[in-house]
C-alpha cells in the first residue's frame, strides 16, 4: 500500500475539531481547546454535531459520521483533533467514506478510542494520522511542554523528525534485545483487540507493534495479548513498543492476582523480537506523539526509538 503523508500546518491554517466517540462531561473544555489554538495563531471550526449526548455517544453514529466527512471535504480544514475518545469511534468503521478521505489527506490527532479510526485509515486509504493530544484532557488546561512540543514539530516540520529525547535524556528499558525498523501500528490495546478478525485491523507484518491502555486489570490484559497470541499476531512482527499501561492493577489486596509486570513477562519475555516498554506515550500527560504509520527504527540494547522521516509533507 502506498502511504500518504497530510500537509504540514501553517500559521493561519484552519483546525477542525470532532467527537467521533465520546463527549466530555464538561462541555466548557471545548471552548477552553478552541482559544488554546486560537492564542497560538490558528483559526478553528467546531463540528456542528460537537456537545451532543446520544447515552455514552457524542452523538448518534449519523451525527458524528457527518462531522468526519464535513471536515475531511472541507478544503479550508487542513487538521482535524478529536475532543476525546471514550468509546463509539469503532461503530463508525464501517460507514466511513474511505474514498473521500483518500482524495483528501489531512492531519488527523487522537488516541486511545480513536485508535479504531487511526487503524481504519491506515488500512484502507495509507494516511498516516497521530497518536497525540485530544482536546480533553491535554489541550484545555495546563499544556504539557514536552508533549507540546513534540506535538506541534511533528505536524508542522516536514524535515526528519529523528532520535526521539526523553525527558531529562532518559534510556528506555528493554525486555528483550536487540534492533527493528518498520511501519509503526497500533496504540490502544483494549481497542486494538476489538478489530481482530475485521478488515480494519492493521496487518502487522514487518511492522513496529506499539500498545499502550488505561484502567484495564492484568487478567484483562492478559486475555487480550493471548487472543493476539492465539491468532497469530506477534508471528511476523519486527518488534514491539509498550507505551504507559496507566492504573492496570488489582485494587482489592485481597484478591489473588498476577501483576501486570509478571504478564508481560509471561508474554514478551522469550520473544525473537526487540521489545521496548515505559515509552511516552498513552494515557500520561509527558507523551511523545506517534505518526500511525511512519518509518521508526528501536534500539532496544541502546534504549531508543527513532522517527527516520518526516510525519507531514
């Protein structure tokens, strides 16, 4: 499949933004998003249907479906930043316009819940999309800096993003050795499992695996990596990068439990794959945006991971 870099954004550009699952409880953090962008020199238009409720939806499917196409048709809307995730992205998948958004890449920023989008895109059109922040909860308040700045190089740099620089010039850890390049796919593990066996699930082959989840118990996660065990997943990969795995423990101390150390382990240990783990990026306000796509090489013997070219042209 050939790979389509979105143009990079430009001072004056106009940002879209979209619920394509969820809708925040507080509604003030959209029009908190808006001036963030505003202030920074951006112009923004706000979906028609964004602030709808449909149960725990930002809307019906219909609704959020007709913002998605809106802002991809949309010539003056050069990015497209999801207000949040929660759930309700992967009903869209199999309704979306593929082709329209095919003829018309842009810049399109979310993660976890939109995992499902970023996964379908990449499939079925090649754009690459970005795994980094949402309106809600990174872009309404206190901006992180170094999530900041990762973000705004990698969609408005089109030169070699490079060597990634880790907070105070970190290394990260290994559980297996050794070095990989390849196309970087994934994201949210919860999410991700719930493409198995759709035509929407990323083919992994030579591909650079990165995961990352929220609030899931260890023998939860433990069920999803042996369904990907179990169907083959990990049999061609080139290597895997573990982002935060945030609140993934067993809260009751009196229930008998592995913990989420000793199932990676279980999992990843005896790999022929490098494996990276700790990696900025998930639910952590510090993370390193992730073009859905791009070429990365990993280190993991020298504890590092590097974008060889640019996201956006």
């Amino acid at each position: 499949m050939r790979i389509i870099k979105p143009l990079r954004l430009l001072k004056g550009d106009t940002i879209g933004i979209i619920s394509p699952a969820s809708s925040p409880d507080e509604q003030s953090v959209i029009e908190k998003g808006v001036k963030y962008f505003e202030k920074l020199g951006y112009y923004v238009e706000v979906g028609k249907n964004v602030g709808k409720y449909h149960g725990y939806l930002a809307g019906s499917d219909e609704e959020r479906l007709n913002d998605l196409h809106y802002m991809f048709s949309k010539k003056a809307i050069k990015a497209i930043v999801c207000i949040r995730g929660g759930y309700g992205a992967c009903r869209l998948l199999d309704k979306i316009n593929y082709k329209l958004i095919k003829s018309n890449p842009k810049i399109f920023v979310g993660y976890s819940e939109i995992t499902a989008l970023q996964s379908a895109l990449l499939e079925k059109t090649g754009m690459i999309t970005f795994a980094g922040p949402m309106i809600y909860p990174d872009l309404s308040d206190d901006v992180n800096p170094f999530a900041e700045e990762y973000f705004w190089r990698l969609i408005t740099s089109n030169k070699k993003i490079g060597k990634l620089k880790l907070p105070e010039n970190g290394k990260l850890p290994a559980i297996t050795k050794g070095q990989a390049a390849g196309r970087i796919v994934g994201g949210n593990l919860s999410v991700l499992h719930s493409l198995i066996g759709t035509p929407y699930f990323p083919n992994l082959k030579s591909k650079i695996l990165l995961l990352e989840d929220i609030k899931e118990l260890p023998y939860r996660i433990d069920r999803m990596l042996n369904h990907l065990r179990l169907t083959n997943s990990f049999k061609n990969i080139s290597g895997i990068i573990l982002g935060r795995f945030v609140d993934c423990f067993e809260h009751d101390p009196m229930k008998k439990t592995l913990t989420l150390g000793e199932v990676i382990e279980d999992y990843f240990m005896n790999m022929k794959v490098p494996i990276i783990y700790a990696f900025p990026h998930g639910h952590i306000t510090d993370k390193i945006t992730v073009p859905i796509g791009l070429n990365v090489k990993m280190n993991a013997t020298k504890g590092f991971v590097e974008f060889t070219e640019s996201a956006v042209k």
